[in-house]
C-alpha cells in the first residue's frame, strides 16, 4: 500500500488534481444553461469518485485542491470555492466509502447490483451533502435568498448526480482497459465515432432547432447507444460520456431542441435527456454482462459435467473389469475342489454379471438393488470358503430407497474378501451395514484381520476414491482403519439429505 506521505502519492494526487481542474472548467461552462451557479453535469464529480475507488481515499487531496484551483479560475468567490472543494471531497469520500466498504461494489460492472450501488450509494448520497454544503457556501456570500434554498439543493444533486453516472463508468471502464493493455473499440473505430458525432451534429448544432416541437430529433441517437450498450457493452459509457457531453455543450450555446424560452425549462429538458441516457445504457450493459456471465459459466459447468461423467464411465468400466477378474479366480479355486459347486459359481456368476451390466449403466440406483447383488456376491463366495466364512448384512430400511453410485458398496465388500478372509487364519468375520445418519448415507464394512500398509492404494480402493470425487466432490468422504485389535472398518459416507426427502415426499 503507497503511504499516503508520499513521493509517489502526492504525485498521483498532482496527476488527479489537473484532471479534476480539466473538467470542472468543461462543467464550468454548463452553468450558463439554467442561469445559476449549478451546472446540469458536473463531470468532474464522475472523475473525483472513479480516482478514490481506483486508487483509495489517500487521493482526496487531488479533489480538494483541483476544485479550489479550477473555482479560483472562473472567478467564484473564495468562499463558495472553499465550500464547493469541502463538498466535493466529502461527496466523494462518502460515496467510496459506502460503495467499497458497505456494499461490496467491483470496478469492474458487470453486475446490475454494482450499477445499483453506483446510483443509489455512490451518487445519490454523497452528491446530497456536497449540495447541502454548496447552498450554504451561496448564502454565506448572499448569493441564494432562504426561499431559493430548495431549488438551489436540486440543481447541486442533480448536477453531481449525473456527472458520477455518466463519467465514473467510464473513467473506471477506460482504466480497466489499460490495465489489461487493451484499447476501447469504440474509440479506436472510427466508424461509431463519425456515426454518433453526426447524429448529435444533426439534431443540435443549428439554432433552427431551439424553441421549436422537435424535441424527438435529440433521441436520435438513443437507439445506436442502446443497441451499443447490448454489443460492446461496457464500451458504450465512453458512447454515452460522448454523446451527453456533446449535447450539454450544444445547449450552453443556445442549439438544439432542447432549448426552451425559459432557462430552467432547458435545465429540466437537458437534466431529463441525460437521465434517460446514462441510466438506460448502464441498466442494459449491465443485464447483458450478468447473463453473458451466466452463460459462460453454465457453458463451463456442462463442460465440467461431461469431463466428470467421461470419467466416471471409466471407472465404471474398470470396476466391471476389476470385479469379472476376482470373481474368475472363485471359479478357477473352485474347480479343483468341486465341480458341482464351480457350476453352480459358474451360473451365480452369469446372474450377477447380468445385474450389474444393468446397474453401471445408469449414474444412480437404489441402494437396494445393489444390496440384492451384494447377497448374491456373499453367496458365490460362500460356495468357495465355505464354513471359514461368516457374514452379515444388516440394512437400515430408510437407506434403502437411497440413490447410490452403482457397485460403489460393492467395491468395498469386495475389497474386504480380497484383503481380508485369504489372509486370516480361522473363521472370517464380515459385517455389511448400511444405514442413514445426519442426512448422509453411511455404507461400511467391517472385517477380521490386520490393516495391511499397501491396501489403502489397492485398485478397488482407488476406483472408489476416484469415483467419490468425480461425483460428490469434498462433500463425500472415504475411510479405512483399524478400530480393533483384530478388525478393520471401511466406511464411505455420501450425501443424501435430498434424495431422502424425494423419497419420503413420493411415499
């Protein structure tokens, strides 16, 4: 952060003040438009608020000094000077402060909420108190009477208003650009240039025009801005600073059909045509950039859910493979020991292959349909170990209903044959339960024996890792330990608050 006592900070605030002098000169000139000391756009409100969200609030000096400097100028008296640099500063400390530090507002607009904060926080607030101070800077030199108060509060606010929605957008847009080494099209395109310069060119700069009915001609160019503020988007503040500066200049000359025989018929003629022009395209770039936004981000999301989906095929693919090969070596074990039994393997096999084709072609299946294939599985094993195996499955009927990653359970069972019964000397134990607790489905298996140190990366166990994130991401979780001296638990845990209330919901 640059100390505010500062080389470089007080040459920033130079840098600032000369640009908040540039266009309160240029505002300067509007004032001639109603006859009073206000002008209908004070850009450099726009630029005093874009420099503190740019650069922080150490910048303020760069407001207060290019005030004094560019009212001194003009000739204002030194007090109102002193009055509207003290207004300027704390307007636009206030509407920094609120927009940065209350309501969270990105420079970068593209939300409709950042360009509600912009009016309703940055501007609308601010912009009051700096009237307020200016109105009693005019009667402390006797400049507004006490029944004048309230016009003279309106003409400020506006004023101010209208210079931070029209040139913070575009000061913040412009910076923005250059940050990122970009040049706006629309300036470096000619063609939009001419084509809106000639426009306001036609409907204002001939006096043929003032005092007249042809007030639609000064629209002429609010359907170039709105289809710009849907195709370039935020380029199209620099459209607008452009071509409200244009008019609001043809205007102080006494061109353009807005001009009416009383001035301050012109000053509300002109208030309302920037109004309509500022607050139309920022609405609409806005809305267009939040749905660009979305759209993107949903592109990326069905991106993201092809590449998981490819990659949980492939697992699935693995898991048939992995399971055919060491239900194959049941078989072989078996047919040395007993034909009739390998062929009665042979057909539990068939039908439990059949079954879980079946499954692993869907994302989800009930849990109880993986539970059936389970028991079946218990049962070919059966016919292999005989009395050395002893297994139970115990399932919470509220589980049942569950969807579940197909042969995700099975996995583990499996994995507790394959490290567990070949490698325990005695009698096997095997307990399978699943059951629903605090809105996740909790699948375990817990086993006789001693945790191996290599089983954790075994294929079976990767698979179901890998499967576990491509679908739930962190929200599932995987464990594997020894909780006993002689056994180990394998649990799995996965969402399944919502699937749990569809269910009930359908009963």
């Amino acid at each position: 952060m640059i100390p505010f006592l500062s080389w470089r900070n007080a040459r920033e605030c130079l840098i600032g003040a000369i640009g908040i002098y540039a266009l309160c000169m240029i505002g300067g000139e509007f004032i001639k438009i109603g006859s009073t000391v206000a002008s209908p756009l004070w850009p450099s409100s726009g630029l005093a608020l874009a420099l503190l969200l740019m650069r922080g609030w150490r910048l303020f000096p760069a407001i207060t000094f290019g005030t004094i400097a560019a009212t001194q100028s003009i000739g204002v008296n030194p007090i109102f000077s002193v009055a509207g640099s003290l207004g300027n500063t704390l307007e636009s400390l206030t509407g920094w402060y609120l927009m940065t530090k209350v309501f969270d507002f990105s420079i970068r607009m593209e939300r409709v909420r950042d360009v509600m904060i912009l009016i309703l926080a940055g501007s609308m607030l601010g912009t009051l108190l700096n009237a307020i101070i200016c109105t009693l800077g005019l009667m402390a030199i006797g400049a507004v009477t006490f029944a004048k108060i309230p016009l003279s509060l309106v003409l400020f606010w506006t004023g101010n208003v209208l210079g931070i929605i029209v040139f913070t957008p575009m000061i913040l847009h412009l910076a923005e650009r250059r940050h990122r080494g970009n040049t706006p099209p629309l300036i470096s395109s000619l063609g939009w240039f001419l084509l809106i310069t000639g426009i306001v060119l036609f409907g204002f700069a001939n006096k043929t025009t003032a005092h007249t009915g042809l007030y639609p001609v000064a629209y002429l160019s609010f359907p170039i801005l709105v289809w710009l503020a849907l195709s370039v988007r935020h380029d199209v503040t620099v459209a607008v600073a452009l071509v409200t500066t244009m008019v609001s200049a043809f205007t102080s000359l006494g061109h353009g059909p807005l001009i009416r025989y009383d001035s301050m018929a012109t000053y509300g003629e002109l208030t309302v045509y920037i109004i309509v022009f500022s607050f139309t395209c920022l609405l609409i770039m806005a809305t267009e950039s939040e749905r660009m936004t979305s759209a993107e981000s949903a592109m990326e999301n069905r991106i993201a859910a092809v590449r998981s989906e490819s990659e949980n095929r492939a697992i699935r693919a693995s898991l048939n493979s992995h399971f055919l090969f060491n239900s194959l070596n049941v078989i072989k074990s078996l047919i040395g020991q007993d034909e009739a039994k390998a062929r009665d393997a042979v057909v539990s096999l068939s039908q439990l292959l059949r079954s879980s084709l079946q499954m692993t072609r869907r994302d989800e299946i009930p849990l109880w349909e993986e539970i059936s294939t389970i028991r079946s599985y218990i049962d070919l094993q059966k016919l292999r170990y005989e009395n050395r195996l002893s297994a139970s499955l115990a399932v919470d009927p509220s589980a049942e209903s569950v969807p579940a990653p197909p042969m995700l359970f099975h996995q583990l069972v499996e994995n507790a044959f394959k490290h567990g019964i070949d490698h325990t000397p005695g009698i096997s134990e095997l307990g399978i339960r699943a059951e629903v607790t605090e809105g996740d489905l909790c699948l375990s298996v817990t086993k006789t024996g001693i945790l191996e140190t290599p089983s954790p990366d075994s294929m079976g166990l990767r698979f179901i890792r890998e499967q576990l994130l491509s679908l739930y991401g962190n929200a599932a979780s995987f464990t594997i330990q020894q909780v006993e001296e002689n056994r180990v638990l394998a649990l799995v845990t996965i969402p399944a608050k919502e699937a749990l209330i569809k269910s009930h919901a359908g009963r």
